[in-house]
C-alpha cells in the first residue's frame, strides 16, 4: 500500500489562505483540510440508545458502560436507525476527484445498486435527482458563479496500480522513477489548462463552460452534512488501507476531529483501518 507519509505538492499562484480553526490538514500542501463546523449539542452516544429504546417506551439521562455495549450491538447486527438521529457539519477543502468520491455519503448514506436497461445504477443516483431532501448534504462552491483560485494538487511521490491482485489499491513507485519530474510535468499541464481557462473567459465564454476543461485536481471547498450512520459508514469504507490515498486522509482527518464522540460509542478505528 502506498505510505502514510507520501508528501504533496501545492501549484498555486496565491498564498493559501490560513486554515479554519481547529481544521486538520489533509494533504501536506497547505491548502487541503477539514474542520468540524458544527456539532449536535446534545449526546449523539445518548441519543443512539435512547432512541433504540423508545421502542420499550424507555429512557435514560446518563450514558454508561452498558449503553457503550448497546451501541455496539445495535451497530454491529444492522440495527442503523438510531444512528441517524445526531448530525455533523464539516467544512472540506479539497480537489475535484475526492469530492467525486465522497459525494456519495449522503444523509444516510445507504449505497444500493440496480440494473436499469442493462446498466448498474445506483439508487441515490435517483433520490438525488427526484428527492430533493435526500440530496442536500453537500454545498459546494459553484465555478458557474465564481472565478476559480488556480490551486492544485499534485502528489509528490507518483503511485502505481498492483500488477495483480485489488486494483483499487495503489504502491508507490520506487525511488527510481522520476517523481520530481512527473510532479513538474502535472504542474505545467495544471497551470497551462487554467490559463486556458482564463484566457476563455477573457473571450467572453461563461464561466459554466469555461470550467468543463480544469483538471480533476483543482482545489474546492463544500460543506457536508452527515448523520452519525453516514458518518460511521465513510470512515469504514474510507480509513481502509485499499481506499485511495488522499480521501482516506480526509477520513483520518474527520476521525480525528471526532474522536470523543467515537470513543464513547465504542467505536473501534484500529478494526475499520484493516
């Protein structure tokens, strides 16, 4: 699996911006980082398994061992609905293609995959385009209404797929390949598309259109709501080491900043990163 320390390279023609209070950076870059906007006031541990026993017409005003034990429980055999009473609200600063990745974790972030006309879809695909309550948990900066920052991430050391095996997973190349110069050649090709990008705009060409041709690296920012579930289902998909490189530190990231509220429901990160 690639390192936990592979290292980043930022092209940006601005000096980034200080980070939120209290974010955690992601990328090594000085630009990508999530921060905890917001969270519930009340006890989301409290919250699980008081609302797991208002089926026993039953509730509690302290948590304890016993509770911890619950959640574990509930979790562990598919009981998820008292998981989705508690919400968070992250801020991420991110690029292009790990947003792609991780605008699937919706509210409850249920995942379930159909055949419609021979082709596999996904069922959000629908709750997204014909539920607009299911579809709002992320907000992100609009290239139709702002001119974007020329801000890009690069990695510092190159990776390749495995020659057999997962071919999700990713190796760094050995120290041989020429790392600093691939970096350089992504950097000219992200400088150069963004001038083009400008350049377009000078012409007259909207910004809607003009941004179709940026690369998959440039940086944005978005909000993301998330119950608890949606939460706990990111970080098990996400902090595994097969899971790519860069949103698996934004998942480290958000562990992080959570890490109270985990503990106290008896999460087990250490399990969700095999």
């Amino acid at each position: 699996m690639t390192s936990a320390a592979t290292p980043a390279i930022a092209t940006s023609s601005t000096s980034p911006s200080g980070l939120p209070a209290g974010a955690v950076e992601t990328l090594d870059d000085g630009l990508g980082f999530v921060a905890l906007v917001d969270r519930m006031q009340e006890d989301p541990a409290l919250k699980v398994v008081n609302s797991a026993r208002i089926s026993y017409d039953k509730q509690k005003d302290a948590f304890d061992e016993k509770d911890q034990k619950l959640c574990g429980f509930l979790w562990k055999h598919g009981h998820t609905s008292p998981y989705r009473h508690s919400f968070f609200t992250f801020h991420w600063k991110a690029p292009l293609f790990v947003f792609r990745q991780a605008f699937k974790y919706q509210i409850g972030s249920g995942w379930r995959e159909y055949e419609v006309e021979g082709q596999s879809v996904s069922l959000d695909v629908f709750d997204i385009f014909f539920d607009t309550d299911k579809g709002c948990s992320w907000n992100e900066v609009s290239g139709r209404y702002v001119k974007w920052t020329p801000e890009f991430y690069v990695p510092g050391v190159m990776r390749a797929n495995p020659p057999h095996g997962n071919k999700q997973a990713s190796v760094d190349l050995p120290s041989d390949f020429d790392h600093a110069g691939e970096t350089a050649l992504m950097q000219e090709e992200c400088q150069d598309a963004f001038r083009r990008y400008e350049e377009r705009i000078e012409r007259g060409v909207a910004k809607e259109i003009a941004r179709m041709m940026l690369p998959q690296g440039l940086y944005t920012q978005a909000y993301w709501t998330v119950s608890l579930q949606g939460l706990l289902h990111f970080l098990d998909q996400r902090l595994k080491k097969d899971a790519q490189y860069e949103i698996r530190r934004y998942a480290e990231g958000i562990a992080t900043l959570i890490e109270p509220e985990l503990k106290r429901i008896g999460v087990d990160l250490d399990a969700m990163r095999a």
